[in-house]
C-alpha cells in the first residue's frame, strides 16, 4: 500500500484476545503500518486490557513499530518491563500525578520514542514543560477506556496545533515528531484527521468487526486521510481547486 501519506498504526484492543499474533498479522498483511498496544490498568481508565508480558511474546510477530499506549496510573513503576517487552515507542498520559519527566527521559534513554496522549479536555498547553522531550504527542478523540466510541470532533482540533509541540526541534528526522490520533477513527473521520494533518491513525474496534475486509478498510481510511492531507489549510470552497499534486 505504498504511496499513501497517511499511515494506520492498528489496535488490537477489540481483536481477539485469544488470537492476537494471527489478528496482528493480519492487520499488517491488510496495510496496517504498525501495531498500536492499548494497555489499561482498571484505574487510571475504567477497564483492564493487557500488560507487558503479552507484549513480549507478540514482539515475535515481527519488526513492525509497536506502540504502546499505557493508560496507567503509574507508568513510571512498570517502564523498564514495557522497554524491555520490545515496544519502539512508549506514550503515556500527561494526567498522570507522578513526575512525566523521568519517565520520559528513561524512554529516551532506553532509544525508545516518548510520547504524552491526552484526554479530549486536556488542553495542549499541558505538553509545554516536556516539549524538548517528545517524540509523540498522542490526541485522543475519546474518553480513553474502550474502544468503539464516537469520535469527538473538538477534540480532533487539537492535532493541527500539536505539531507546535515540536517547534524548534531542529537536526531530528521527523519520524521523531510524530502527532497520532487516536479513538474512533474510522470512515467517517478519517478524512478530518488528514486535514487536521495527523501523521499516524490509530484504527481500532472498525478493524475487527465481523465481516470487515481488513484491506479494503485500511486503504479507504488511508485514501480519506490522504484526501484530507490534499486540502489542508484549505476552505471548501477553495479545496475544489486543489489538486492532487498541490499536496500540502
Ligand atoms: C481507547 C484506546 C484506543 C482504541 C481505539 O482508549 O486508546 O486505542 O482501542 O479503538 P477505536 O478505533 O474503536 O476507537
Ligand atoms: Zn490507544
């Protein structure tokens, strides 16, 4: 699926949970980029999913990026076991109330990428103190805790500005200053997340509902964001007029 610009990080959340190195796999047959890994502690967020172990053996699937999303209360505790399951980035959340910043840096260190999610009500200005020290920042466009829900188009507002997190940054490739969304993105949002210029979709609960044809899903989710991508900056009325080759 080359030639997109838009790339699809797939989680495996509502995959199933008895199957996930086949259901990984096949995302990534189906065009997925990478595995998103949405690990949920039943406190920070009202739900329990899976921990570092389970990420160690599905690291043998493959080389593809895994993300880890941690939605945990303390991230700090369980870091070196997340580093040393195999995850090439780790992105936690800026709410959490123990200090972010040895954390990151133990990412870092660790040549892992750091990243910081935030809640829908989280405003970005949260991100400043640890702006030097991101490579992720992670919009949500849902409460985090399940999957399946409706995405938040306020929320989504925030992916745009997000890439003022990285200003500055100058001499990294940019791989490392990646701005990713995540919760309900599907077709019907995917096109808002390119315009809004997200650089990677999480797509989860839409991948795995009976019937879906993976590829087919992923590379219209991929074509709507392109799409979005051709008409950034652009009013609609004006958008008629740009063509494919005007991209950004
Ligand atoms: C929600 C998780 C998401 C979720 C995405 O807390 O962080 O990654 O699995 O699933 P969908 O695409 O169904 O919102
Ligand atoms: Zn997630």
């Amino acid at each position: 699926m080359a030639g997109h610009r838009s790339l699809v990080s797939a989680s495996i959340l509502d995959a199933d949970l008895s199957n996930l190195s086949r259901d990984s796999r096949k995302a990534l047959r189906g065009g997925a980029d990478r595995i998103h890994l949405d690990v949920m502690d039943g406190h920070f967020v009202p739900n329990i999913s899976f921990g570092p172990a389970i990420i160690k053996r599905l690291r043998k699937i493959g080389k593809q990026p895994f993300d880890a999303h941690l939605m945990i209360s303390e991230p700090g505790r369980y870091m070196d076991q997340f580093i040393d399951a195999g995850c090439d980035s780790i992105t936690f959340h800026v709410e959490v109330e123990e200090p972010i910043e040895p954390i990151l840096l133990k990412i870092r260190k660790a040549g892992r990428l750091a990243g910081l999610a935030i809640k829908p009500a989280t405003p970005l200005t949260a991100l400043d103190p640890y702006r030097d020290l991101l490579d992720i920042v992670m919009v949500m466009t849902v409460e985090p805790g399940f999957g399946g829900q409706k995405f938040i188009t306020d929320a989504a507002a925030k992916i745009e500005p997000a890439h003022q997190v990285f200003r500055d940054r100058i001499g990294e490739r940019p791989s490392q200053r990646e701005v990713h969304v995540d919760g309900g993105v599907n077709r019907d949002s995917a096109e808002v997340c390119g315009r809004q210029g997200a650089d990677i979709l999480v797509v989860g609960s839409v991948l795995w509902k009976k019937g879906t044809d993976l590829q087919r899903e992923i590379k219209l989710i991929k074509s709507l964001a392109d799409k979005g991508y051709r008409t950034r900056g652009h009013s609609k009325s004006a958008s008629k007029k740009t063509t494919a080759g005007e991209a950004q």
